[in-house]
C-alpha cells in the first residue's frame, strides 16, 4: 500500500489545491466595460434586463436582483410580515443566512430537523415543530439537491404558512411529481438564490429573488430599495410603509449575471458531468459514501460532498480532511467555512441566545409567547451528518480531468490506508491545536 503523504509519502498532487473558481468569458469582460463606459452603474436598465433574463429562464412571473442570497432572504421575510413573537421553521445542515435572515426581523428560527440521506428538511419534524406562532418554513436545497417540497407545501397549505425556498446552492435543478419540470426555488412563495462567488452562477457577489406573487413583489422591491414604489421608478419618493434598507445591486454585477443565466444549462451540464465522473471513480471504496439523487427532483452539483462511516475507516472526518490536505487536493483553509458544517442549531448565538444590544432579544422578548433553547441532541440527524458529510470539492466547469483524478485518487488512498491502519491497531490522530483553532 502506498504510504499517506502525511505519513512521509509522496503527495498524489503537487500543483495545489483545487480551489473553487467562477468561470466568465469575453462577453462578461466586454458587458462590464459597456457599463462603466455608460457611466451608468446605479442599479437601472441592465439589473432591469437582468431580472427579465432571469424570470423568463426560470419560468415565473417576477425577479429582483438584490446584494446577496443573504438579503434575498431578508426582503422576503420582510415582505411575509414575519416580526417579533413569530416563529420561522428553518434547516440546521445549512449556511448561516438561511436562518440567521429570520433573526434579522426579530423572529425565532425553530430548527427541524433533516432527512439523513438528503440533508434537507425532513417534513416531518417540519410538521412536529409547527405551533400557533408558526408563519414560514425555510427548506434549503443543500449542495443541490431538491427538497421534498410536496410534502413541505401541504404543511404550509394546512397551517396557511408561507415557504421560503433557499435555493442558495441549486438554481437549474428541477423536481418530479406534481411540480414535474418546475425549477428549485419557483414553486414556494418566494425563491431565493445566491450568485457569490463560488456558486453555480456567479457576479461576485448578489442573488435574486422570484415569485409568482404580485403582492409579495411590490413589497420585497419596496423593502430593496428605501420603501419605492417598483411602479413609480427609482427615482420615485419613498414609501415607509414597512420598515425598509438598500439592498441595491449594481449594474457592473447585472451585466455579468445576464450572461451567467444564458449560460445556466451549460455551466450545470459541466458540473453534473464532472460529478458522474468523481462518482464512477470514488465507487466501491469502504466506508465512503456518495452523493444521493432523489425520486422528486433532478439534481444539480454546487459541491460534491462524501460521507465517510468513521466506524469503517477508523478515525473521524478531520484527520481524514487533514490528510486529504496533505495528499495536495484538499485546501485547510475551507475548515473554517461551510466546507465542514457546523449544525446552526449550536451556533453560539443559538446556543447563548445572544440577541440584540446585549439583551436575549428575540429569544427572549415580552411579544414572543414561546419558549425557545438550542442545545446539542435538537437536531440528531443533522449533528450526525456535521460529523460525517465532508464538502470535497467544488465542481466547477473549469476543472480538468487531471484534478478529478488527483481528486478520487486521494480520497481512495487515504480511506484505504486509514482503513488498513484500523486492522493493524494503529491510532490514527494528525490534529494539531493550530488545526482545531480554525474549526
Ligand atoms: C444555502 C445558502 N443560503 C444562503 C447563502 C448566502 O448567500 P450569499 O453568500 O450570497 O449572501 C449561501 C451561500 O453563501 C448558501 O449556501
């Protein structure tokens, strides 16, 4: 057996890491030079045309490009109306903004918990968490993957809840069934979707919204922009009738993300296609689990993520990333992030109920009827799956075979040498203080 490069061997790679990288062309080059030769970057016609570029892919009535999939996020809750002594049902295998967004109207996120093999929320624990406070629920499509929606509408239909789709992490996938052919984030009220760097579609940072809903529309739009009325123009007087921000995009990003959208199908073709080729090589090692797909949609691939069976390979996930790393195809650095999650539900500002100004507000607020707390053993599945599911890689398009190879060729070798270090008894502990610190 070769030996780990951790262990003194050599490296399955030496030219760096594989590291996540947008992927542009000349004509995103030339869009953003037309912009600044226009002088004209204030959000204005090309976020416009953005937008209708957006709604006419996705299919749906309407779009608001905005800063980030995190204010996304925000205007839609503003726009339900969600405020203090509301309860909002969130995921808690998830990026921070798909439930800290809740706490940004002063409600409180309620953690169901997921479903293990598909990490997304599991309807029913949704259906177990729902109270009289209860106003929304959150699915998030975690790596790509469809949520089970079906079920998740019929709760909100039953106990008139509105459903924010984040879609952060899988615009272009689709489900099956009664929403056959509807894409991931337009069948809720609201979707929302992230263009940061990284992601499937990408203008730096930003995201977008869609919604069938005329209403919900003019209030996210209102909410974007000082309170304006869509209808009136940007440069209509504001309308305070909702507590309001700026969450204005610029032109520069809109010009890029008009042709990322036109380019959605082949940018997911690529990343599928790369997928299928790290699944046919990773297949058939021990203790290694693949990406699932799921009866009620049509995956897309914002990350590749493995689940490693620590019983099987004899140590956990961070000595396996640690000598990942050290095989030159996993970057440490990514600890830090959602690469390795962390279940939001143990956040410290959960755990402590840190709220606004130094009080426990929301968490604890004369207007919240409830009672709230967040501990370990909440959300067992999603703890468990914190443990297991390593973020392997980013499968962008710009991937070459060579990288998908060092990629499986280092997972295959150090779960096998772990695997063979457990049949010999030897200990298997890499971890260093420096290490843990960035966890
Ligand atoms: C699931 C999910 N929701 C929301 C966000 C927030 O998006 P942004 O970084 O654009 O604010 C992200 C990613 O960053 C995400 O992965």
């Amino acid at each position: 057996m070769e030996k780990l490069a951790i262990d003194g061997g050599t490296p399955v790679r030496t030219k760096g890491p594989i590291v996540e990288t947008d992927y542009y062309t000349d004509e995103e080059l030339e869009s953003v030079i037309a912009v600044m030769k226009s002088a004209r970057i204030r959000r204005g016609t090309v976020t416009n045309e953005f937008e209708k570029t957006i709604a006419e892919k996705l299919n749906v009535k309407h779009a608001i490009a905005v800063t980030s999939g995190t204010t996304t996020l925000h205007i839609a809750l503003a726009a339900f109306g969600i405020g203090p002594g509301d309860e909002v049902i969130v995921s808690p295998y998830t990026f921070v903004a798909s439930d800290s967004c809740v706490l940004e109207q002063n409600a409180i996120p309620i953690f169901a918990d997921v479903d293990p093999v598909t990490l997304t929320l599991d309807p029913a624990d949704v259906e177990r968490k729902i109270t009289k406070r209860t106003k929304a629920i959150i699915p998030v499509s975690i790596t790509g993957l469809p949520d089970n929606i079906e079920p998740i509408m019929d709760l909100a239909k039953k106990h008139n809840l509105y459903v924010l789709e984040d879609a952060a992490q899988s615009v272009g996938a689709k489900y099956r069934g009664r929403y056959e052919g509807k894409y991931v984030g337009t069948v809720g009220h609201v979707g929302s979707f992230s263009t940061v760097t990284g992601k499937i579609l990408s203008t730096g940072e930003g995201g977008f919204v869609v919604t069938n809903d005329d209403d919900l529309y003019e209030k996210m739009w209102g909410f974007m922009d000082f309170g304006r009325k869509k209808s009136l123009g940007g440069a209509s007087k504001y309308h305070w009738n909702l507590p309001i921000t700026n969450y204005r995009i610029t032109e520069f990003q809109s010009a890029v993300g008009i042709h990322q959208i036109k380019r959605l199908d082949f940018l997911n073709k690529k990343r599928i296609e790369n997928a299928h080729y790290l699944s046919e090589k990773l297949k058939g090692i021990p203790g290694v689990t693949l990406p699932p797909e799921v009866p009620y949609g049509e995956r897309v691939f914002f990350y590749y993520v493995i689940r490693l069976d620590p019983e099987v390979l004899g140590s956990d996930m961070l000595n396996f990333s640690i000598a990942l790393a050290s095989e030159g195809t996993y970057n440490l650095n990514y600890l830090s992030t959602t690469r390795m999650m962390i279940p939001q539900h143990l956040e410290p500002v959960f755990v402590n109920k840190a709220g606004y100004g130094g009080t426990k507000c929301p968490f604890e607020c004369p207007l919240y009827e409830g009672k709230v707390e967040y501990y370990k053993g909440l959300c067992p599945v999603a703890e468990k799956a914190c443990d297991e599911v390593l973020w392997l890689a980013s499968v962008h398009p710009l991937l070459e075979k060579q990288d998908l190879d060092d990629i499986a060729n280092a997972v295959r070798k150090v779960a096998l040498n772990f695997i063979d270090k457990k049949e010999k008894g030897i200990a298997i502990d890499y971890t260093t203080d420096e290490i843990r610190a960035k966890l």
